[in-house]
C-alpha cells in the first residue's frame, strides 16, 4: 500500500498476487497487472538511490507528484532508467501469467531543467520533455506483451506517441477529457470512462461521457481512502 503510516507492508506478498491472479482465471476473468513507468519516485528513496535522475524545475526545485513523491526521469542514461529496464524484465519473470498490464499516469508531462534531450529549450535554456523521458521504457513493456498476445491497457495518455503503444485507454474521472480520449482511441482502441462515485451526480456524468465518448464504464470508491464508504442505494 502506498500509505507508509498503515504498515501493510508485513501483511502483503508476491504469492498473494499469483493466489488473485488465478482465481481471477478460475472464473475466466483477465488478470491485467498494475505497474507504473512514468516517472515519480517516493522522496527520500530518489534522494538516496537516483539523485541524478531526479527532474527539477527552473529555480532548481523538485516538482512533487503522489503523496511524498517527486518526478524522476528515466530517460536514457539515468540510473531510473538503468532502475526501470531492470524492474519491467524482472515484473514479467515475476508474473509470467498475466494477460496483460495496466500502466498507470500516462498523463505526466513537465518542462525538466535538470536534463537536456537534445531538442527542447525555454529561453534559451536547454532542458527536457518529461513526457518523452518513459517512452522508452513504454516501448518495452508493449513489445514483450503483444509479442505474446496479451493486452496493455493506461491511464491518461494524452500523447500519440504514447497512445499508438495501447490497446485501451481509462479516463480517471468524469470531466470533459473523455473528449481527448475519444480522439485518442479514434474508433480504433478501447476507452473506460472511470468515476469515482462518492455521490449519483458523479454516476449520472459517467454514463452520459460513456453515451458520448463510446466508451464503456467503471466505478470505484474514493482514490485517497484506504477503506471507502460504501456506495449508497442511489449510487
């Protein structure tokens, strides 16, 4: 869990995972495992072990993501990226019967001033594309998975760059960027239009982008919560 307070890491294991993954299976559900490559590290874990990699905006500061997580850029020549290549291979040896995977915050996307990438600059200053720094690792990961028929599906990939590596895209939320995704998918890709129900308002927004958009739909409690409320009767 990525909430350090509740100390859950004792009570969690990799073989719980495959004990999920193959009930899943049991009742021919598709087990598509979450990782995420885009680029945030906890805090005091970059500081220590990828200081180098650790993006900054122009005054030098980090610029913080998740709870006590900052962006870390894991473009070639990095050691994130050194970090990450080892991490996905290790991920697919670890869980060999997956059906695929659900990469997370496909979104992310800054101006970094503590890396160069050969092509960008702002006032003159060299600097890098955030965005661009996890397409590599992207790559990878769709290469060994549609290698052997399996699925990718991501949160947030606002680039075609991004999005031509997917088979499926999720909208978090019900706003109007179902809109951007639908362009995205362009017929051609899945779209899951994700709300977190916390009243029926937010239920109703989903259905009508899902109605719009084309998308199908899904519904979970409150991101932040570690337990959340149950849904109402409405809901």
């Amino acid at each position: 869990h990525d909430y350090p307070e509740f100390e859950c890491a004792d009570k969690f294991n990799l073989n719980m995972v495959h004990d999920h993954i193959a009930q899943l299976h049991r009742f021919n559900i598709l087990a598509l495992l979450y990782l995420q490559v885009s680029g945030d590290c906890f805090i005091p874990y970059a500081e220590e072990k990828f200081p180098d990699a650790i993006a900054r905006d122009s005054a030098g500061h980090l610029k913080p993501t998740w709870k006590n997580c900052c962006f870390v850029n894991p473009s070639a020549g990095t050691s994130f990226h050194n970090h990450m290549q080892q991490q996905i291979r290790k991920f697919f040896a670890e869980f060999p019967e997956i059906d695929g995977v659900f990469l997370d915050q496909l979104c992310y996307q800054a101006v970094d001033y503590a890396h160069q990438d050969g092509r960008t600059a702002v006032n003159c200053r060299e600097a890098s594309l955030f965005g661009d720094s996890y397409l590599e690792n992207l790559e990878l990961i769709s290469k060994i998975l549609h290698s052997q028929g399996k699925y990718l599906w991501a949160n947030g990939p606002f680039n075609l760059d991004v999005a031509k590596n997917i088979d499926g895209m999720m909208c978090e939320g019900t706003s109007t960027l179902a809109r951007s995704f639908q362009y995205l998918a362009c017929g051609s890709k899945g779209l899951l239009i994700h709300s977190y129900a916390e009243s029926a308002k937010d239920v109703e927004y989903m259905f009508r982008r899902s109605l719009v958009c084309g998308g199908s739909w899904s519904v979970s409690g409150t991101a932040a919560a570690r337990r959340p409320p149950e849904f109402s009767d409405q809901i």
